[in-house]
C-alpha cells in the first residue's frame, strides 16, 4: 500500500541556505532506487483552518517499509542534516485509508470499542 510522506517545512527568515540547496541538489538520487517521488514541494498553503506557517513538501513511496528503509539509508542520512540543521520540520510518514473505508464504519467501530470499556 502506497505511503505518503509530508512535511510540513518552515525555512527561518524565509531564506535558504546553501546548506539546504545542497540537500536539494543531492535528495532525489537518495529516495529514487525506493521508488520515492515528488508530489508537492515548497507549496504554498491555503490555510482554511487553524495556522500553518511555512509550505508542505508531499512525497509518495510504494509502502511504508521501503519508505523507512529510504529514510534509514546511509545515502539518506549522509545528507539529512543539511535539512534539519537548517529548517524546521515536521516530518511524518502516513498510509492511506483502504478503498472501502466510510467515516461511518469507522465511527461505528469506535462507538464498539467504547461500549466495550464501559
């Protein structure tokens, strides 16, 4: 099943530092071999509710292992500080719901598990 990565990225000042566009210039031969790619990156928000600082980088993995595996990945983390030394970021790997998935059943099914505890 198909894993999605956010972030959601804030860079101080709003001016990236040649550190950062080296780990620009270096990511994607890292998440590539993984079947890692690009969604959104550096998009801008509309915010509809709450805050969001900073924009959203979205990128799609083919699972959740090889996502982890990517992420683990001495290519990945050669250069993984140049990002986080250097912005701020929230970052979260995430699967989808399945095809047949309503909000109902899933209320339903909480509703259950709370029956259940009373």
């Amino acid at each position: 099943m198909t894993t999605y990565l956010i972030n959601h990225l804030r860079i101080p000042n709003g001016i990236p530092k040649a550190e950062s566009l080296r780990y620009l210039e270096s990511v994607e031969a890292t998440f590539k071999p993984y079947g890692g790619r690009w969604l959104a990156i550096d998009a801008p928000v509309e915010v509809r509710e709450g805050a969001w600082p900073g924009s959203v980088v979205l990128m799609e993995f083919p699972d959740r292992r090889t996502a982890v595996e990517w992420y683990e990945s001495p290519e990945y983390q050669s250069i993984l500080h140049l990002r986080t030394d250097n912005t701020i970021s929230d970052l979260i790997f995430v699967d989808p719901v399945g095809p047949d998935f309503t909000s109902a059943q899933w209320a339903r099914e909480i509703r259950a598990t709370l029956a259940a505890g009373s």
